[in-house]
C-alpha cells in the first residue's frame, strides 16, 4: 500500500496473495465451493417447485453453514500467510484489517 493509502482504500479484489495456496488446498476449497454452489441451485429449484417453507429454511441453514466454514478456512489461511508476511515486513495496520475481516465475518 502507498502512504496514505489505508486498507479500506485498496480495492479487495485487485490485490494477490505473496503466497500462493498448495495445490490440495486449493482443490479443497473449490470442492466446498462447488458443493455451496450445489445447495443453492437445490433451493433454487424448491422454491420452483413450491416446497415447504420449513424445507426450504433448512436449506438456507445449512448454505449459511457452509458458508461460514469456507470463511473460517480462508481467515485461517489469511492469519498463517498474509498476515504474518504483513508484520514480518513492519507492516503493523495489517493487524486492523485483520480485525475489521474478522468482524465481517461474524
């Protein structure tokens, strides 16, 4: 980040992990992708076929789940990789965003 540059300030999606995920992890990360993926179409396609509210819930529940999992994987990778290269560096406002990530993610 230049100098006046906050975290806030970079756009998220133009940035690159300095370390790149293992083959494995990678694979396992787009495999839970892939299944989330799955689900939501499955509601997609319930609430086509006019299925029971409380089915449907169930559903949802279980995305919310899987979703959150997904996100505690990426958090871990982020604390073990970015983060600690981050204050390796002297970088000492990476712990913020880190904070701020953690918030969102609930």
């Amino acid at each position: 980040m230049e100098e006046n540059q906050t975290a806030k300030d970079v756009c998220a999606c133009c940035r690159h992990k300095n370390t790149p995920r293992d083959e494995k992890e990678q694979k396992q990360i787009e495999n839970r992708i892939n299944r989330i993926i799955g689900q939501l179409n499955g509601i997609k396609n319930m609430i086509e076929d006019n299925r029971y509210c409380g089915d449907i819930l169930i559903q949802i529940g279980a995305v919310e789940s899987a979703l959150q999992n997904l996100g505690y994987i990426v958090l871990q990778d982020h604390l073990q990789t970015c983060v600690v290269e981050e204050v390796r560096k002297g970088n000492e406002t990476i712990m913020e965003e880190a904070v701020e990530l953690i918030k969102k993610l609930k």
